[in-house]
C-alpha cells in the first residue's frame, strides 16, 4: 500500500472533519423535509459551515498556500505555488433532498498543475485519494479505472442541465444523450461530478461526461481518474479546468465517447 504524503494526510483530515458535520446535518435534513420553508437555508448554511471547516484545516497546516472554493471565491496566498481548490459539498440537490450521495472534494495545484485529490463519499464513509505518481485509492486499495473497450458495453455517467439554463445548453444535451444512449449498455445520472469522477476511476462507470462545471467539482476527481490510468480530457479541445467540459474515460473509450459527442 502507498502511505499518503503529508500533504494528503492533510487533506484527508479536512475533508473528513467537514464530513462530520455535514453528515450531522444531514440528519438534520431529513426532518425538515416536510417543513413548509423547506431545507434551502438550513443546507446553505451547513454548506458554509463545511468551507469554513476546511479553510481552517488547510489554512493552518499548509499555512500561505491560496485557495479557489466555490462560496468564498478566491483568496490568494503568500505561496504562489500552492493552491487548494475546494468543493465542500458536491451533490447539494441529493442532500437538500435527504438522498444519501454526496461528496466533500478538495483538489491541490501545484504550479498550475493538478497535483493531488481528495474525495469523500461522506455517508459511505469512503476516502478516494491521488497524487501524482502515487496512483488512485480507496483507503488501501488501488484503484484502475475499468478495462471496457466497446461503447456498447459501457455504462457511463452524465449531468443535467435543469431549471434556469439556456433552451441552447438543454437541447445540447438532449443532442448528445440521443447519440450515446442507443450506443452504450447504460447512462446515469447521480447528482455528484466529484463522485462521478471517483466512479470512472474505481472502475464502476466506464466513462462520464458533463458540460459547464466548475473547477471545484472536477479538480480533485480529474486526479483520481488521470492516477487510475484513466484520459480526462475537455470535450472540445480547450482547458478543461476552464471550460468544465469534461470527458473521462479508459485511454480506449475516450476517443469513441468523443466521436458520438461531436457528431451532434
Ligand atoms: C453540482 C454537482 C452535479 C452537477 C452540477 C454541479 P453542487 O455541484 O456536481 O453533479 O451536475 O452541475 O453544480 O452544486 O452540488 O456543488
Ligand atoms: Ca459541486
Ligand atoms: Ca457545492
């Protein structure tokens, strides 16, 4: 087994102590289903709560480094080297809804490269870890994205564009959905880009595909599925960190998912 480096060490130990709360609230979440006012405040706030766990972890164990975290933004640090990109809850819509899959994702650049990941499945308590070089794992077992070739025996993953989007991003999608579906054994959608990722680089999904996501969903998991011996790449070419077009997959697939992707 790999012994995690310091640095993952202290990845881990921010994501699981915001783990702890989040999954203390979602306890919470659960009863306020039937609430007239709903959950909406309540997760927001558990959702800052779970940054500001994280911010202090990172912040005090790798003091100067800089961060992107998707409710505090940017906060730029003394080490330009250095920068966390942090996620501390992928999957809101499944926890506002009390569906018991979502994620905490923490992602490490180093000189403007993807260096390390960190992924937590917080209800099934399982800790995705990759640095470079280091390969990809699931507490002590390496992970290696799975061996399918034939896009006719894959089962892929994909998001939803939903309520508020463009008719032009909706009917990109229902485009592309209609090429790969007759294609492939399965699509689904299950609500988290970090854990979908985590996913391709266990083996389960052969491949996952999403438009239009941000840096924080997909940094830590484009590690994940790069060190399992998977390609991530951007859809049409461009910086996939910038874009959020994402495409992962085994080096044999990508290509295949890809053609059906740009025939629409
Ligand atoms: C969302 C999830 C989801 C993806 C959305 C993201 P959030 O992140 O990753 O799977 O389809 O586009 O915004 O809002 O739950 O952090
Ligand atoms: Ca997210
Ligand atoms: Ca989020």
């Amino acid at each position: 087994m790999s012994r995690p480096s310091p640095l993952i060490t202290v990845m881990i130990k921010a994501a699981r102590a915001a783990g702890r709360g989040l999954a203390r609230d979602f306890g919470e979440v659960e009863n306020l289903q039937v609430s007239k006012k709903g959950p909406g405040d309540f997760v927001t706030n558990a959702d800052h709560r779970a940054e500001e766990v994280i911010y202090a972890e990172l912040s005090k164990a790798r003091p100067g480094y800089g961060f992107i975290m998707e409710e505090r933004g940017v906060v730029e640090g003394t080490d330009k080297t250095n920068r966390f990109i942090v996620d501390p809850l992928d999957g809101t819509l499944n926890f506002m809804h009390g569906i018991p899959h979502f994620a905490v994702s923490i992602g490490h650049v180093r000189e403007g490269v993807l260096n390390a990941g960190v992924v937590y499945d917080v209800i099934r308590g399982d800790i995705y870890w990759a640095e470079r070089g280091q390969g990809t794992w699931l507490e002590n077992r390496r992970l290696r994205v799975a061996s399918r070739i034939k896009l006719s025996q894959a089962v892929l993953a994909t998001g939803t564009p939903f309520i508020g989007h463009s008719p032009e991003r909706h009917k990109k999608f229902s485009d592309e959905m209609a090429a790969l579906t007759p294609e492939t054994t399965g699509i689904r959608r299950f609500g988290s880009a970090a854990l979908d990722l985590a996913f391709v680089a266990a083996g389960r999904f052969d491949g996952f595909w999403e438009r239009h996501l941000k840096s924080w969903d997909i940094a830590a998991g484009i590690v994940l599925v790069r060190e399992a011996g998977g390609v991530v790449e951007e859809i049409d070419g461009g910086d996939v960190l910038e874009t959020g077009n994402v495409l992962a997959a085994n080096p044999s697939l990508t290509p295949k998912i890809r053609s059906k992707l740009k025939s629409v």
